[in-house]
C-alpha cells in the first residue's frame, strides 16, 4: 500500500476519491430521510434509495463515454455536473424532481467510478494494484460508517439546504483537486466500430476472458442475491431479536467495521493468493456471516456480520484486480460500467422480489437460500482454472475497440 502511495499522482487520486466520497456518503441517505418528512411515506423514501440504482441501466452508454474522452477531465466535468445538478435542490422540494436530481447524482457516481479504475490502471504497475484498490475500498467503506450520520446530523440541526450545500462544495473541491494530479493516460481508442458493439464492448470482453468471465457469473449471482437480504434484514431484526428498525444502522456499521478491515488486508492476501483464492474466500465468509441472521442471537450475528464486512471487501478488491489486469487501458471504463451493471441489476431485482417474496416465505427460508447460493459461487470461483498469462493484460477479444 505504502509503495502505490508513492507512485507519482496516486495519492493525489486518493485524495479526490475521498472528498468525493465524502460528499456522496453525506448525500445519499439524508436524500431518503428528507422525502420521509416530506411526504410522511415509507414507499416515497424507499423509491429515492431505488432511484440509485437506475443509472445503472445506462452502465454501458457510461462506460464507452469514460472510454472516449480524458478520464482525468471527465473526472472534473462530471464531479462539477454532480454540484450544479444537487444545488437543484435547493429551490424546490418537489417529488419528481428529488428522484430526478438522485438519478443525475447517482449517474455522476458510476461515471466517476469507470473513470477510476482507468486511471488505477494507468498509475499504477500490476504489483501494486491490489493494495491500491484496498485502499481505496477502505476510504469508501470507512466513510460510510461515519459521513452518513454526519449528514443526518446536519440535516436535523441546521436543514437540507446545509446538507446539499457542503455536498456540492465538497464535489467543487474535489473537481479542482483532480486537475492537479498527475497522469500519463492511455489516449482513447481511435479505430472506431458500430454504436453497438462499441457500447457492449466491456460486457463482450468480461464474458468473453478466461477467469474473469466465470468469476463475473458468479458474482454477479452471488451479489445478486443478496438483494434477498434488504428485506430479510427487517424482519431478523424484529422477529430473530425483537428489536426495532434502529437497530439495523447499528448492524450496518458492524458491517462497515469489518469491511474495513477486509480492505486493509485484502492487497497482501491478494499478493500471496492470487485474485481467485481471496475472492473464494471472501464469498465464503459473506455466505457463512449471513447465516446467524436466522438466528435470535445478537453476538452471532454480530460476528457474522463482522465476517459479512471483510468479506465483501475481499471479493471487491480481487475481482476489481483481476479485471484491471486483464483489460486493455482502452477498455477500462466499459468493463468497470459493465462489471457495474452485471452486480446492480440482478441485486436490486432481488431486492424488488424480496418484497412479495417475504408475504408468503419464512424470511429464514429466503436468508438460507441467500447463504446457499453464495457458497455456491463461492464454489465455482474456487474450480475455476487460470488460463491467462501470468503478467499483463489480456489480449481483447476480437471485436473490440482498442485491443
């Protein structure tokens, strides 16, 4: 970690990463909170946290834009986008223009992303890629253990117009400090395909790479299903301990804890493991944290959600390692969007069929079928067989842009 921290312009990266995230953490739930006022419904304060996940749809068209353009520059533009289009809110408290401004903002974040991990890429040499990305997977889940609560806090002493004017000074920073870091990045692609196959180039070249194709199923089936668990979560909480809903920002920031950990030591596990074996493992503790959420016991669940944390972070870390590596720098933001758009999409499915799901099944029936079928994947990540060269990128598959 310390060594990627030295390379010319990473840490100025790390730095901006984390202003924005700050202003993203600060956001998002105080958006859900303040609809609540509002509109008094739990179904209006729900639909801000699902208008997240919306631009994930638009993950491809994200991704070839990334690809197009100097990262370095979209970083600033879209992270000046995100200020203005918060401000919005500001002169309205309209519904519809709440959810609006939430899919802009929430655009802006999986952009920024893409973006990243393309400029990871060209920063830094393989070696280092890993406990870069720990890093930063740390500065994410560390701060959502704290800034939520900070921007909950803000929102109640002093109101929403504070909230969303830090948040858009904090993006304003952040767009000013990414233009002095220093970069050397791969220009864009030149040649030039059909509209399409450009935009499904990343989701040709996940499926279509050895080890990163079957590693993107599983976990795509893997996170997916764990969208199971924003309902089942409740209802352990009520029914298993007989505690109220407060409980669950407790249990979250337990999670949190552990995922901080995960990111701490996810760069050397990584290094003496390889992606696959630390993604593997990270799946198994995510699977087996769930399971005592059956349960009534509150220390269980606790350690479990501990593991839950770590784990995450360890599975994030490797594949966001793995498909850095075996991606051409050309190609970078369509394989981060698509990567995006193949966890988010069957996640929130699931969370939407959790829903009705929980009416008619046990939750504990649904919590083990969440843990079963993640120790499944964990399984099939375990017997895939590497069959990349060892050093460098792989060769993009025929077709795509910039291979």
């Amino acid at each position: 970690m310390r060594a990627a921290l030295r390379a010319p312009g990473f840490g100025g990266l790390v730095l901006v990463w984390t202003i924005i995230n700050l202003a993203d953490s600060m956001l998002f739930l105080t958006l859900a909170i303040w609809v609540k006022d509002l509109t008094g419904s739990d179904g209006a304060a729900g639909a801000t946290l699902a208008a997240l996940a919306v631009p994930a749809l638009f993950a491809p068209l994200i991704g070839h834009l990334v690809d197009r353009f100097p990262r370095r520059r979209l970083v600033s533009i879209a992270a000046l986008a995100a200020a203005a289009s918060v401000l919005v809110l500001t002169t309205t408290d309209e519904l519809w223009v709440i959810y609006a401004v939430t899919m802009v903002y929430a655009a802006v974040g999986y952009l920024l992303s893409a973006a990243q991990a393309g400029l990871v890429r060209d920063l830094l040499p393989d070696e280092h890629l890993a406990p870069a990305n720990g890093l930063l997977t740390t500065v994410d889940q560390g701060l959502r253990l704290i800034t939520p609560m900070a921007g909950a806090g803000l929102y109640v002493t002093v109101g929403m117009d504070a909230v969303i004017a830090t948040t858009a000074a904090l993006f304003v920073v952040a767009a000013v400090g990414m233009t002095a870091v220093r970069v050397t990045e791969t220009a864009p692609a030149t040649e030039r395909e059909p509209f399409l196959r450009e935009v499904t180039a990343g989701f040709r070249h996940l499926f279509g790479t050895p080890v990163l194709g079957g590693m993107t199923v599983a976990l795509a089936v893997a996170i997916g299903v764990t969208g199971l668990t924003n309902t089942t979560n409740f209802a352990a909480i009520e029914v298993g301990l007989g505690s109220g809903p407060a409980m669950l920002a407790v249990l979250a920031s337990v999670q949190g804890a552990g995922a901080v950990v995960g990111g701490l030591t996810a760069g050397p596990l990584v290094a003496r493991w390889d992606e696959r074996r630390t993604a593997t493992v990270g799946l198994v503790l995510l699977g087996l944290g769930i399971a005592p959420t059956m349960g009534t016991s509150l220390a269980l669940i606790v350690v479990g959600l501990l593991g839950c944390g770590i784990g995450v972070s360890l599975t994030v870390v490797s594949f966001v390692t793995l498909r850095q590596r075996r991606t051409p720098p050309t190609l970078q933001g369509r394989a981060a969007a698509a990567s995006n758009m193949a966890f988010n999409v069957p996640q929130l499915s699931a969370a939407l069929a959790a829903t009705g799901l929980i009416l008619v099944v046990d939750y504990r029936v649904l919590i083990g079928v969440t843990v079963a079928v993640i120790l499944v994947a964990a399984a099939g990540i375990g017997l895939l067989r590497t069959r990349q060269p060892e050093d460098g990128a792989a060769p993009a598959p025929a077709g795509t842009v910039g291979g």
